[in-house]
C-alpha cells in the first residue's frame, strides 16, 4: 500500500473548503488508491465550525482518510504537508478599499509562506484559489524563496472548465469531448477564454471548435463574457459564490499536475511566468500547461493572433498593478 500523502487546505471551515474535504477524503484529487493525511487550518473564530467539520469526516468513514489534523495553528498545519492548497484568505467586503483587501491577503500570504517554506515537506506543491489568487500566489512565492517557482501556483482550472462547459453547450456535445480552450492571465474578469486551439471530438474525428461553432461574434463575444462574469452570475443565482465547481476544479488541477495531463491535452494553470508569449517574465499568469512527472511545463509555439496579443496584454497588465499594489501594501 502506498505511503499517505499531507494534503493542506486552509480556510477549511469555509464553504469551498467543505466541499473540498471530502473530494480529497474520497480519491478525487490524488487517485482511488492513495491514502491520504487532511491538514485543515482556519482562524480561530472558525475553529469550532472547523472541529464540526472533522467531525462528519470521521463520521463519513472515508476508507483512504488516514488521519486527520484540524487546527488554527500554521505551524501544525504545515508541518510535513506535501500539498498545499491555500483557500484561506480576507473577502472583499461591501465598501472596502481594494488596497485594504489587497494589504490583509499580502500579510496572510506572507506568513504563511514563512511557515510553509519552514515546515511543509520537501518539494510541496502549492496551489492558491483565494483571491486574489495570482497575486497570493506571487506573495507566496516573494516569502518562501526556497519553494521552488515551479511548485507554486494559483487556481484557473475552474475558468478552463467554465469555458469547456460552455462550448459543450452550445453545441449539445459532452464536455470531456471538448478540450484544449485556454485560460490566459489573470483569476479576474480580465482573464482570456481563448477557443483558437479548442477541438472536440467528433465521429468524424478531432474537429476545431472556430470550425464547429461558425459564430464569430458568439466566439468573440458572448461567450468569453459569460465565462468573465461566470462566477457572479453564480453569486447571483445562489448568494453564495461558486464552491462546488470550484472545489472540484482545484481537485483536477492538482490531479493533472501529479498524475499528468493525457496525451495532446492540455489545461490551464496560474503559474510563473518565465517571459512566454511575451507575456511579463515574474507574474503568476495563466498558460495552456502540460503535465508529466509531477511538473508542468508551458505550451510552446501557439499562434496568438492580434484580437488575442490585446487580451493578453490587457490582462497582464491587470497583473502587474496588482503585483504593484501588492508590493505597495508590504510593511
Ligand atoms: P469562505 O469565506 O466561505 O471561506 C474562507 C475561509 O477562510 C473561512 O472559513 C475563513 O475563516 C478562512 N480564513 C480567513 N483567513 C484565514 C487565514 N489567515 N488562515 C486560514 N483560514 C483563513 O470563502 P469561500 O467561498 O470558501 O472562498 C474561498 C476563497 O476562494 C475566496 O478568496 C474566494 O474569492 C476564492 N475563490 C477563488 C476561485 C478561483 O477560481 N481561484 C473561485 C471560487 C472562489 O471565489
């Protein structure tokens, strides 16, 4: 039997936290035959809301839960973790400057890179979904600088899959028939859903989506909004912002990164940026990655046609005055 694996989630009181548990608990991220450890960590206000939490994971009795640790201190709860994913993190609230949110997620995130640097297991992947996630995790990694780059990230899996779930619909197809959309830049309305590369399936074998779906003004249009404004729509409908599809979502993207991505598939990841495609060398920016051997690597030699260079641009400069304000926000 294998060895258990130390799955961190901070914030785990909260509602992407309660839906993420038991997926990790159930072989959802790390495979049906891996055994794993749940750290969960909250602040102490959530403590007993956290405890209850642990609670209905014993109850569940989860065959491939092996232990698990609830607590609110970091230390404890990175020790000896070999996968992170960081959901904690300060909402923005009604009213609220957005240097304000942006001071208390940098002062989150650098402590608790300081404690994952210090204690986590050697080669701990790190997976940020809190917003603002590209810049957390850019904080992250400025605080823990013997995390290598590589192993740190953030979470845009779940606007990949919003955009696989759309082309699916419109044309009536399953979505695991669609594949290779791409999510670049920013975890933001910014971001660009970019369909140029997408195929699906067809009896007739791998077919463009540009082909499938001959709606320019759709592709360019409607489409790449709904999947920007996905996530308040979903804030709309239920007064509560998406929990599920992002729990689920996170689970696929540390899959992919451990397990690989398929064969001529690829997802996409909020990772450093190494200066590709001319986006800025030193943001978190998502790319279209692949996977293999627990590392990612960014698709090379992809055409980016001039509606697409713009959205880009657009989005990376987006990033690059958060990344500003971030750094502004330090003390
Ligand atoms: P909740 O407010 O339900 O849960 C957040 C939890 O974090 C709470 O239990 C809170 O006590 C805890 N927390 C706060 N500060 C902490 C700290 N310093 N250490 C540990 N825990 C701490 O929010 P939820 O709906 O679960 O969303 C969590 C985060 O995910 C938010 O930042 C949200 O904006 C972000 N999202 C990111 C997405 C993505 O695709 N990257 C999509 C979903 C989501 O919006």
């Amino acid at each position: 039997a294998k060895d258990p694996v130390r799955v961190l989630v901070t914030g785990a009181a909260g509602q992407i936290g309660y839906a993420l548990v038991p997926m990790i608990a159930r072989g959802v991220m790390l495979g049906p035959d891996q055994p794993v450890i749940l750290h969960m960590l909250d602040i102490p206000p959530a403590a007993e809301s956290l405890n209850g939490v642990k609670m209905e994971l014993v109850d569940a009795a989860f065959p491939l839960l092996k232990g698990v640790v609830a607590t609110t201190d970091v230390v404890e709860a990175c020790t000896g973790v070999n996968i992170a994913v960081m959901v904690g993190g300060f909402p923005r609230k009604e009213g609220m400057e957005r240097k304000d949110v942006m001071t208390k997620n940098v002062s989150i995130y650098k402590s608790q890179a300081s404690a994952l640097e210090k204690h986590a297991a050697a080669n701990c992947k790190v997976l940020v979904v809190a917003n603002p996630a590209n810049t957390n995790a850019l904080i992250l990694k400025e605080f823990a600088p013997s995390i290598p780059e590589k192993n740190i990230s953030c979470l845009t899996r779940l606007d990949h899959n919003r955009a696989l779930g759309q082309i699916s619909e419109r044309l009536t197809v399953q979505v695991s028939d669609v594949k290779n959309v791409i999510i670049w830049g920013n975890h933001s309305s910014t971001q660009y859903p970019d369909v140029n590369h997408a195929t699906v399936a067809t009896s007739a074998g791998e077919k463009p989506v540009r082909e499938l779906i001959a709606d320019d003004a759709w592709l360019n249009g409607e489409f790449i909004t709904t999947v920007q404004q996905r996530g308040a729509a979903i804030i709309k409908a239920r007064k509560l912002s998406s929990a599920l599809s992002a729990a689920s979502a996170a689970c696929d993207h540390i899959r992919d990164w451990v397990l690989g991505t398929p064969q001529g598939t690829w997802v996409s990841m909020g990772v450093y940026s190494d200066g590709s495609y001319n986006v800025p060398a030193g943001l978190i920016y998502s790319f279209p990655v692949t996977c293999a051997n627990g590392e990612w690597a960014i698709v090379q030699g992809l055409s980016i046609d001039e509606f697409s260079r713009k959205k880009l641009d657009l989005t990376a400069e987006e990033l690059s005055e958060e990344k500003a304000l971030a750094y502004s926000c330090l003390n």
